[in-house]
C-alpha cells in the first residue's frame, strides 16, 4: 500500500471538520501529496463508497448515472424481509429494521453487504460461517436467523431485532457500582465464552457491539455481530482495520496486538480476551486505555505501534488522573463520590484487567471462562490468580522492542544506561503520582503473595487427593478399596501424612479439610480445624486475618454438627472485636453477628435472634442497598426466623419483597435462588391458609427447576454419562417417560462402554427399571415385565450399602411396599446403628400389616436407648444426646410413636421425645415428633397445641401428618368439629404435596408420603372418613 493510501484511509474514517488538521500534519511540505490524497477523498465523497446516513434520492441518482447499483431503502422488499428503517451502518454492510413477512409477522434486524465486494467469494465464505453462527444458542447472543442474497448477488443475513444500549452508557445511566458493572460483564464472557466453544471468533468485541437491554425490570445483556469479519475476510488487513470507526471488525481502540501486527500469526480466542480487557477497562473507568481519536490523528504506523507496544495505564491510575471538572461526573455514574473515586477499583482488578490486556498473548487468560472465574473470585472475596508481570518478563519486553539496539556490546551498554533513566525517571514520576499510595502498594504485594499461595495451595490439595485415590490397591485384602476408605486414608492424612513447614502443612490442612466437609465428612476433620485456628492463634494472635477466617470456619463446621454452643461461644468473640475495630463496613462483622443470631434461633434464644437480624438487615440495607445479596441473605434470615415465631404476616412481607427482587436478578440457566424465594413465599401462603396461591408458586419453581435440568444436561460440559444422566432426570421431571427410558438405556450401554462390570455398578439397571415402572404407570396397560427381570437380575448382584438403600427406595417409589420391606429387614439387622435405614424399615413394617415386626423394630430401638431400670439410661443414650444429634433422634422418636405402644416403653418414648424438642434446628419437626410423642401418651391437649405450632412451618406432607395427629387428638378429646377440619386439611395437603402426581411426589420422598399417609389412615378411622 502506497503512502499516499495510508494517509486516504486514515483521514477517510475522521469526521470532516478534523480532515483538514490531519492533512496538514500528514502531508507537510508535500503539496502533491496533499493534492493527491484530496482526490481520493473527494471521489470517496461522491461515489459513497464507505457510510452515508440514508442517501437521498439525488445520491441514488447519481450512482445510477455512474453505472453503480442503486442502495437499498424504506420499504424494499428482500427476500421475505420488508426494510422499515435504517439503524445502523458499517464499512461493508448496512443494518435495516426490518418486517418479517413470513412464515411469522414480526420485527428483525437485516445487514445487506455493500456493493463492491467480491460477492462470490463472500458467499461461499458466508454459507460455511453460517453453519457455526446457526449452532450458536445462548441466551446472551443474538440469534442469527436468516441468511441469503439479495437478487443481484450481495450476501445478508438476518438477526435478532436488539432494542438496547451499549454497556458503558447504560452502566452509567443507571449508576452502577463497580459489583453491578462486574455481574453484568460475567454475563459477557458466557456469551463469548459459548462462542468460543463453538468455534467461533468475535474479534470486534466494543460496547457498541454488547448491547444491555431491560427484561422484567433486569438488565440482560445482548452480544451482537458474531463472526462477520470472519465470513468476509480470510485474515485481518490493511483495509479492514482502516474503514469506519464504528466498524464491525478491528476497531482500532479495541484492537489486539497481534490484530494490529498483520502478521501471518493466526488469531485465536485469546484475540477476544484482549478485547474483553479493554472493554472491562473501559467499564469500570469510563473510557478505553487508548483514546480512539487520538489513535487515529497518530497515524496509521503509529497507531500500530502503540497498539503492540505501548503498555495502557492501570485502571486504577486512569481514574486518578481523570481532570476536576471529569470527576463529578464519573463518580455519579458510579453512585460515588469524586473524592473517592480513586479509590473505586481495587488491585485486584487491576491485575485481572491487566492479565487480560497483556501484549503477548501467552500470559493472557487461556480461556474467557479463565477471565470470567477470576472475576467471581473478586465478587466472593477470594484470591484472584492474576498478578502483575514480574522484572525478568518486563526486561524480556524491553529487550525485545530494542533488540537492534542489542547486537554489539557497546550498544547493550547504551541500552542498559537508558533503562536506566528510563527506569529512574518512572519511578520518580510514580513516586510524584501516588506519595498517597504506600499502604496501597504494600496491600498489594501481600494480595499478590496470597494469590500465589492460593494456587500453590491448590495445586498441593490436588496432588494430596489424586495421591490419596491413586494409591487406592484393590489387590490389597482382596476386595475394592471404597471411596469412604481413600477418605479415611486422607483423614489419616493430615496429621502425619503432609510434608512441608508448619505454616505450609497448616493451610494444606485448612484447604484439604473443607474438600472434605464438601464430600459430607465434618464431624471427622473439626480436630483438624481446632489445630489449624490453634496454630493460627498461637503464632498471630485472635484477631490477625488467618486466625478470624480460621475462627468463621470452625463456626460453620460446629453449626454444621448441631454444636451451638461451641459456635456461639467463637461467634460472640469475633462479633464483640469487629464491633470495636470496624463497625461501619466489616463482612466479618456482618457474617459473625448473623452467626450470632443463628445459633440463637437454635438455643430458643428467639426474640434476641429476631432483635439481632432486625438490625442486621437494616445496617445492610443501609450499607449495600436492597438489592445487594449480603441485604437478601439477612432478609431471608429474618423472614425465617419470623415464620418461625409466628409472625407470619410480618415474614411474608419480607418474602414477597425478596421474590420481587429475585424476579429482577433472575438470569436464565441461574435459577436456584428465585425457586428458594418462590418456596418461601408458597409456604407462607400455605400457613395462611392461601393454598390456592401457593399452590402455583411451588409449580412455577417446579418448572424452573426442571428447566435448570435440561439446561445442564444440554450444556455439554460434562462427560457423556453425567450429561445422560441429568438429561433423564428431567425428562422425569418432565414426566416425559418414554424419553426417560430411552437415556436409561443409554446410561447403560455407556457403562458397558466403560468395561466395568454390571455388579460394580448397577446404578443405570436401577435407573432403567425405575424408568420403565413410572412409564408403565402413566400408560396405565403398559408391560412392566422388563423392569421386574431388571429388578430380579439386581436382587443377585453383590452391592454395597448405598446400592442397596437405593433398591429399597426403587421398590417404594413405585409402592411395591412388600418387596421394599423384604429387602430392608436384613439391611437392618446388619446395621442396626444406622437410622435411616430403620426410618425406612418401620413404615414399610406398618403399610404391610405386620404389626409383629414394627412393634420388634420400636422394642429393639428403645433397648438401645433404656435399661431395665427405669431411672437409669444406657452409656449409648447419654453418648447420642451428648453429641446433639437431633436428626437421628427425631427419626427415632418419629418411628417408635408411628404406631400405639402397648407397654411401658412409651414413657421412654416420651423421654426421647422430650429430648428432641429441646434440641436445635429444625424445631418445627421436632414439635410435630413431641406432639405425637404427647398424643401417643395420652395428653390430647398437649399433642393440639404442639401441632398448631408447628404446622405452620412445615411443609406440606409433613403438615399433613401433623393435622392428622390434631384431628384424632380433637377426637378424643372430645371436639369433633376440631377433629372434622383437621382431617379435611390433612387431606387437602397431603394433596398439595402430591402437585398432582403422586408419582412425583412419591420419587421424591417416598418414607415422609409413606408416614403422612400412616397417620391419615388412622385418623380417618379415628375421627371419621
């Protein structure tokens, strides 16, 4: 390319009032030149060969006399698309809103390629593109859906119609802080980030291109203009990155290096990571690292250099350097104040802004989902993984970019005393810049050390387990070494088993222990977590960072094993200090006193909980606003603990509120929060008695849940099996059986696949004949013979405890109560110290008649808890309630007062009782066990009032049980209108439970239908039908 072309396509793209300077500049001293490039523009002028804003009709006119074709306009029909207006325009394409006419009436988006172009070739670049652009389908993506050529030849294409501004604007329009700008920009990289998986490279990515549109109050944002300048373009030249700066493709001041290099590097996603930093920077500041005006008014050379090897200040800095009169501005677009404004990002976001933005793309994100993890881990406050480029990478570049300068020894020297200045007078000026910004830069060297312990320790936690699995021998013993053993082995583990200095050994402690409270094995590593806040106390004091974070998460483990006490005792502490240090604006604080308050609601400490989360959420909403997650957690909290104390008006103000807010955030595929509030609300309706209100809410989360299984089953990021699977799972959820069976078959022959045998893994047989009996029910004359040969054939194969459970569950899913009993008796009998297992059994014992074995069953469990001196309980009593295990004394409780007993064991079944309405969690369940324990004992007016408490906060088969237990309490008690009502609500909601289907209800929890339905049989004989 000439000079004379350079200077044309540089000045072609500035507006006409900046031409002229930019000429003077560019052609000084060389009229002919000047007069040379001034042709080109003025031709350029008439024959409209890059943008006009809607050529009027002299223009159409005169292209006409010249031989050109006639541009499109306002109401010109192409293909089934009539043109409606003109919305946008670009170097090679021009952008109509247009009218679909048919098969369906509706609005689009159409971008008509330009005259001029090598149509030919386009199109066969088109059609194969289309192909890539047509597998793309992603919420955040706007869908192409259509393409073709017009009749003289020009390729267009048809889109989604997007009615929405670009994220910057409408960042600022709505005063976003820097969390709200960031959850919107993770929207960004998913929807780029499922391009890529496609194969397919954005390469213009600019706000202009990612729009953000309102959905029911909520932003949702729209990534337009996929793949373009792929289609037309083999590779990225001169020409392209000089056209309009509003471009499709290769705008300069979002540009990638090695966009702007012209080499014969090819362009991977990485180019699109780059992109993605600078459109975070520009986010988060307000405007792009290097101005697009100023690019261009360089010159086109220039502009290429500093593209590659200019390096952009950090965002932070950006901000800072912002002049008086910019700064009101920016700090109102960010809901700050232009004091603070230099204060808005953290270093955090610096490093991952600038890892994105790195020159050499070998130390950029490997991936956008890379980037898009990075900048979760700043929104829950972990370590991020990028870090600023260390002195030996910054020489490598300063080498590099002097490498002429470096080949005799006398030059290295010349080099060598620039860098030395060079370095001097930066540090000077940085030392001038931020004299403020000493603490700073200590903050953020030791932010960077933790972020390069935390991938160290990462790594170490993977190398410890993929050892402790590795080492797995099944030739050892002669049998399989389970899973439940490798944990025992690094349990085992951590006290002899780790390398390293203490510190190091610590923290791979911490890290190795919450892995394992993740794989549900907390009780087993709290000693691991005393030891660790015990070294961290020891070697820091109380209140030094490690030791609060190692303090918060013995806490948990303790509430997560129903020790209260131990929990509150740390909580207390750390709330008292936080409250003197950093009252305003602590999380610690923030997440202690809600400890506080939780462990309160467990210790019938209620009214100082309700106190305690009163002003927790006020003291967030004033901090965070109402819409933050912090305010929604302690919303939530305190709508609980409302609903547990009754107040239920005051609860399901709150719970509405937060359903309200919850529709506003809800993204699509993220569904799980807007279903918790959806649940909370269904059940505050129903303890109002307004379940026809509920009653759509609990469907409604229902069919969001069964669409977050489809949407995960057809993500395709898990391997085939797990993929299957979930896909099977909400076929069921779908009732969609014959699909279901048709997956299951797949589960199994992908087992086959696996070479393992069908006894080592039986699951996807259970899974078929599970399949098989809901479609043969809901076929109503469907044959069930294959699934009773699949379940014949796993009654023969060896299995574990888990396996074995999960056939009794298949046989009771499909109320094959006689079979589900036979397997669970020996089950039982070889695990008498396991709960759950008689929590199956006893019901099953009930539903099938055999009173002999159900009343065996409650004697064989009381003998573990009383002797034969009634003042005198066994070591085994005194070892369970010690430990506070409410969970399996409620299921004790539950299953020896099922049934009437008929001797003096029911005043030990009282006891127990007593004991598990004391305990902590759940007191709502543990009233229903005590009002029966009550009612079985004969204290009719006890049993009501119990059950009138705790039905409110129940769910609904539960509180079905309950109103049975009222109703025959009523009875007796001589109130058959008290009796009457009760039944019919029990009924009603043990019809609620069902939503329709007793299937489903059933394949969720078939013992708790199993137990309500006990109960409700009796009562019907008991009060009437």
């Amino acid at each position: 390319m000439t000079r004379e072309e350079h200077i044309f396509q540089a000045a072609s793209v500035l507006p006409k009032a900046e031409q002229t300077a930019y000429l003077d500049k560019a052609c000084a001293g060389q009229p002919a030149l000047r007069a040379r490039v001034e042709a080109l523009l003025l031709s350029h002028d008439a024959e409209g060969f890059m943008t006009h804003c809607g050529p009027g009709p002299q223009s159409r006119e005169f292209l006409t006399d010249r031989g050109h074709r006639l541009p499109e306009q306002s109401g010109d029909i192409i293909g089934r698309y009539r043109l409606l207006q003109q919305i946008g325009e670009g170097g090679f394409g021009t952008v109509w809103m247009a009218e679909q006419t048919e098969p369906v009436v509706r609005r689009v988006a159409l971008k008509v390629i330009k005259a001029g172009m090598d149509t030919r070739e386009v199109i066969a670049r088109f059609e194969a593109e289309r192909q890539a652009l047509a597998m793309m389908d992603h919420p955040y993506i706007a869908k192409v859906l259509d393409a073709g050529a017009t009749p003289g030849g020009r390729p267009f294409f048809v889109m989604e119609l997007v009615k929405g501004i670009p994220i910057t604007r409408f960042c600022d329009e709505q005063g976003f802080i820097t969390r709200q700008r960031l959850e919107l920009f993770a929207d960004v990289c998913s929807a780029i980030n499922h391009a890529h998986q496609k194969g397919i490279i954005h390469r213009d990515i600019k706000p202009s291109n990612v729009m953000v549109t309102l959905n029911a109050g909520r932003p949702v944002v729209q990534v337009i203009d996929f793949g373009i300048a792929k289609a037309t373009q083999g590779r990225l030249t001169e020409k392209t990155i000089l056209t309009r700066f509003e471009q499709f493709m290769g705008t300069p001041a979002y540009m990638s290096p090695e966009q702007a290099a012209l080499s014969e590097l090819d362009i991977d996603t990485r180019s699109d990571i780059y992109s993605l930093g600078i459109l975070l920077y520009e986010i988060l500041t307000g405007s792009p690292p290097f101005d697009a005006k100023t690019l261009l008014s360089a010159g086109y050379e220039e502009m290429r250099r500093i593209i590659r090897e200019v390096e952009p200040p950090k965002p932070s800095s950006c901000l800072r350097t912002f002049a008086g009169g910019e700064r009101p501005g920016v700090a109102k677009a960010r809901s700050s104040r232009a004091e603070k404004l230099s204060h808005l990002i953290e270093p955090d976001l610096d490093w991952i802004v600038m890892k994105a933005m790195e020159k050499d793309r070998s130390r950029r994100y490997e991936t956008v989902n890379a980037l898009a993890m990075d900048i979760r881990r700043f929104l829950f406050d972990e370590p991020v993984l990028a870090g600023p480029p260390t002195a030996g990478y910054r020489f490598r570049k300063f080498t590099r970019r002097y490498k002429a300068m470096l080949r005799t020894g006398a030059a290295i020297a010349t080099v060598l005393v620039a860098a030395t200045v060079v370095s001097t007078s930066m540090a000077l000026k940085a030392g001038r810049a931020e004299q403020q910004a000493e603490q700073k830069a200590a903050d953020e060297t030791a932010a960077r050390r933790a972020a390069d312990e935390a991938r160290r320790g990462s790594e170490a936690v993977s190398q410890f387990f993929a050892g402790v699995f590795r080492n797995a021998d099944p030739s050892i013993g002669g049998r399989d070494i389970t899973v439940v053993e490798s944990v025992n082995r690094a349990l085992a583990a951590l006290d002899d088993g780790l390398s390293g200095h203490q510190e190091e050994k610590i923290d791979l402690q911490r890290r190795i222990s919450w892995t394992l409270h993740t794989l549900g094995f907390t009780r087993q590593i709290i000693p691991a977590a005393e030891r660790v806040r015990e070294f961290y106390v020891s070697a820091s004091g109380l209140h030094h960072e490690k030791s609060l974070s190692a303090s918060l998460l013995l806490a948990f483990y303790y509430l997560a094993v129903d020790r209260l006490e131990d929990a509150l005792k740390i909580y207390e502490d750390l709330a008292n200090y936080e409250r003197t240090r950093l009252p305003e604006r602590n999380l610690q604080w923030l997440q202690a006193v809600a400890g506080v308050a939780h462990c309160y609601d467990g210790l019938n400490r209620g009214d100082e909980a309700l106190r305690m989360r009163r002003e927790l959420l006020r003291k967030c909403r004033l901090l965070y606003g109402d819409d933050d997650r912090m305010s929604l957690r302690m919303m939530a909290g305190l709508s609980n603990s409302l609903h547990e104390s009754g107040s239920l008006p005051e609860a399901l103000t709150l719970r509405e509120e937060q359903l309200a807010i919850r529709r506003r955030q809800v993204r699509p595929g993220d569904t799980h929060l807007l279903c918790e509030a959806l649940r909370d609300v269904a059940q505050s309706y129903q303890s109002a008695g307004r379940l026809p209100e509920a009653l759509p809410l609990r469907e409604e989360a229902e069919t969001f849940r069964r669409n977050e299984l489809r949407g995960l089953a057809t993500e395709g990021r898990n391997s085939p099996y797990i993929t299957t699977r979930l896909k099977m799972e909400a076929a069921i959820a779908g009732r969609r059986f014959g699909e279901a069976v048709q997956l299951c078959r797949e589960l199994v022959r992908l087992r086959t696949n696996s070479g393992l045998p069908t006894g080592e893994n039986p699951v996807p047989e259970a899974r078929l004949a599970n399949a098989l009996l809901l479609q043969s029910r809901a076929e109503m004359a469907g044959d069930s013979r294959e699934a009773e040969d699949l379940i014949e054939n796993l009654l023969l194969q060896r299995t574990d405890l888990v396996e074995d459970m999960a056939r009794v569950d298949l046989f009771s899913r499909h109320c094959h109560w006689k079979e589900a009993a036979r397997l669970c008796r020996p089950l039982y009998q070889s695990h008498p110290e396991r709960p759950e297992i008689a929590g199956r059994l006893a019901p099953l014992l009930v539903e099938t008649g055999d009173a002999a074995a159900y009343e065996k069953l409650c004697g064989e469990l009381l003998q573990q808890f009383v002797s034969s001196a009634p003042d005198k309980l066994e070591p085994l009593l005194v070892s369970l309630t010690a430990r506070d295990d409410g969970q399996s004394l409620n299921l004790l409780a539950g299953i020896v007062c099922l049934r009437p007993l008929r001797d003096a064991r029911l005043k030990w079944a009282a006891l127990l009782a007593d004991r598990v309405a004391s305990l902590p969690n759940d007191p709502s369940r543990h009233r229903l066990t005590k009002g029966l324990a009550a009612f079985r004992h004969g204290n009719d007016a006890e049993a009501i009032t119990l059950m009138k408490a705790a039905i409110p906060r129940l769910p609904a088969m539960a509180g079905a049980a309950a109103e049975a237990v009222r109703a025959m309490a009523g009875a007796r008690s001589g109130d058959p209108a008290l009796a009457r009502a009760a039944l019919a609500e029990a009924k009603t909601l043990l019809s609620a439970a069902l939503l329709g289907d007793m299937r489903i209800a059933l394949h969720r929890d078939p013992y708790e239908w199993l137990f309500a339905r006990v109960l409700l049989r009796e009562a019907e004989a008991v009060a009437g039908p």
